[in-house]
C-alpha cells in the first residue's frame, strides 16, 4: 500500500506525493543551476567597460603604425623648443637601494640651484622618491612649481596587502608628497581578476584625493597590445590621473609600441567620458631621441593639448644632463 503524505520531501511546492523517491529537489537544483548559469553568463562591470573599447589588437599592427609614426615626425620635432619642454616635463628620479637622506637631499639642492644657473630655462616638473625621503624632498624643495612624487603601494612589484599600501600612500602624502606613483597588482590582471585590480586603485585614488595618482601598468609584463589596452582602460576607469608605462624594474621598460596603444586608449577614454588623463613614459629613457620620440607619439596621437607637463611626464633621471648638454651645445653634468 503507498502512504500519501504532503509536504514530508520539504520541497514546498503545493501537491501530495506517493511514499516514493522526490524529484523536486533535483527539480529545483535544476532550475538553481540554470539560474546560477545565467548569472555567471552576466558581463561584469569591467567587461562592461571594456567593451566600449576596441581591444583586439594585433601586436604587428600597432608595431608597423608606431614606426610609421617615428619615421614620419621625429625628426621635425627634434628643435631646440621641443627639448626645453621635455626637460620640464621631466619627474628627476632617484630609486635606488643606495638612496640615503644625505644622497636625496643634495639631490633636491641640484633642482633648487636650478633656478639660478638655468634661468632662461624651465626647472623639471618633480622630484620622484622613495615614500620614506618625502620628508627630505619636502624639507629642502626650495624651487617653485616642481611637484614632490612618490612610488607607493608596495612599489615596484605591487606584492604587499592593500592595508599596506594604503597605509604606505597615506604616509607618503603626510610627508609632503603632491603624486604618488603606483603599479597596477599585474598578476590580478594577467589572471582575469579585474575587480580585484580596480578596486585596489580606486582605493589608492580615495586616498590621494585630489593629488595625482599615476598607475603603471608594467606593460613589458603585460606582453601584448591587447592586455596593455585593457589595462590602461580599467586603470582610467578606476580613477587614475595618469598612466605610466613602467618601473624600470622589468624589461622591456618603457617601448614606443607600449606609447602607442597606452596613447591610443588616453584618446578613446576622453571620448568616451569627456575627462582628460596624463601620460608618463618610464624606464629605458637613456638618449634624446627616446624622449623626442614619446614627444612625437603624444602629439601625434593626443595633440596640443596633451603637450603640458600637467599631461605629459618623462620619468627618469639620466635624461635631464643630456638635453641640457644639446640646449647649451656643451657637456653638462648638472644634475
């Protein structure tokens, strides 16, 4: 004889069953999964963003237009003019193990003398240091209009907790610094975890406030155009106020190639949504023409209006004696 009973199975669906196996939990886990499925299916909001954007690129591609660009217009914009104004668009770097308080203050002393032995040109646009030498930087910074920058956020590997790197841009900030320079958690990237990266920078850029935070992508790990636009995309999207190419760190540093692309999404992004982010090529900076090509790249791609150290930053330190040596016509080892 089969007993009837309501409801013993649990399921709460409104019907009497047989003293016999249930199917409505399976039944309703069927139907959970499609749900989750379709869930899962769902474009997040970083997909979201990125689909605004083209990111398939082909690597030969952006090769071939970047060479194009460089054969076309350097050697037009190789003028004495154009070299004063990368010399003020310049973040005067110092990042070495090596860096003491003695070091980065006399360092500092060089950009205030600066002002008196070069009076006819424009000083460098900053200072770039360690968090721990804002300090120094602040108290001995004489020169007006140079920025105090610093690498934070578990710089240059971006491997640390994010409570420390907040903590450590916070400290920075304290200290006296106007911009802090972070590098984007490459690994959380590269795997897919765009939340995770995206939500880390717009920490930082809580943080810093109306101070500029410059994000580096690290594009010679990234390896291709496509990651290196993408990238860029969710780094703007998540606040940052300029992109930068690299830390020097890894190589490749920073590649005409990776200016491009970078250059390329400054451009869509301002189309897109009407704000303007800066530009800062970084690491591998070693002669004049490296500098005239990333001049070229942002005219070419960003126009005039780019063409501001408020946009445009060249980060390094080497660069800084050698266009002053062709501005003077003579060899200068001044910084």
């Amino acid at each position: 004889m089969k007993h009837i009973h309501e409801h013993e199975c649990n399921c709460e669906h409104d019907h009497l069953h047989a003293q016999e196996e249930c199917n409505c939990e399976n039944y309703s886990n069927d139907v959970m999964n499609e749900e989750d499925k379709e869930h899962l299916h769902q474009p997040s909001k970083y997909d979201m963003a990125l689909n605004k954007y083209n990111t398939n690129l082909n690597d030969e591609d952006i090769a071939a237009k970047t060479a194009h660009i460089i054969d076309k217009y350097v050697t037009e914009n190789d003028t004495l003019e154009v070299k004063k104004f990368l010399l003020h668009c310049i973040d005067l770097t110092t990042l070495k193990c090596t860096d003491s308080e003695p070091g980065v203050m006399e360092f500092t002393k060089h950009v205030n003398d600066f002002v008196d032995k070069f009076p006819e040109l424009d000083n460098v646009a900053a200072i770039c240091v360690y968090p721990n030498m804002a300090e120094i930087v602040n108290d001995t910074l004489e020169a007006d209009d140079v920025k105090i920058a610093c690498v934070a956020g578990g710089f240059p590997s971006s491997q640390t907790f994010t409570e420390v790197k907040v903590a450590e841009t916070a400290m920075a900030l304290h200290a006296g610094a106007d911009e802090i320079d972070i590098v984007i958690p490459v690994g959380k990237f590269l795997i897919g975890d765009y939340e995770g990266m995206c939500d880390e920078i717009e920490e930082l850029k809580e943080v810093c406030g109306d101070k500029h935070l410059k994000v580096i992508l690290e594009t010679g790990a990234l390896k291709s155009a496509e990651n290196i636009k993408k990238a860029a995309i969710l780094s703007m999207y998540s606040g940052a106020d300029f992109i930068k190419t690299s830390t020097g760190k890894e190589q490749p540093a920073a590649t005409p190639e990776a200016a491009f692309v970078m250059c390329q999404a400054i451009k869509e992004y301002y189309l897109e949504t009407g704000r303007k982010v800066g530009f800062k090529p970084a690491g591998g900076l070693n002669t004049v023409h490296d500098a005239l090509v990333y001049y070229t790249i942002v005219k070419e791609l960003l126009g005039k209006e780019w063409l501001t150290n408020q946009y445009f930053r060249l980060g390094t330190s080497r660069l800084a004696n050698l266009l002053l040596s062709d501005i003077t016509g003579k060899d200068i080892k001044f910084f």
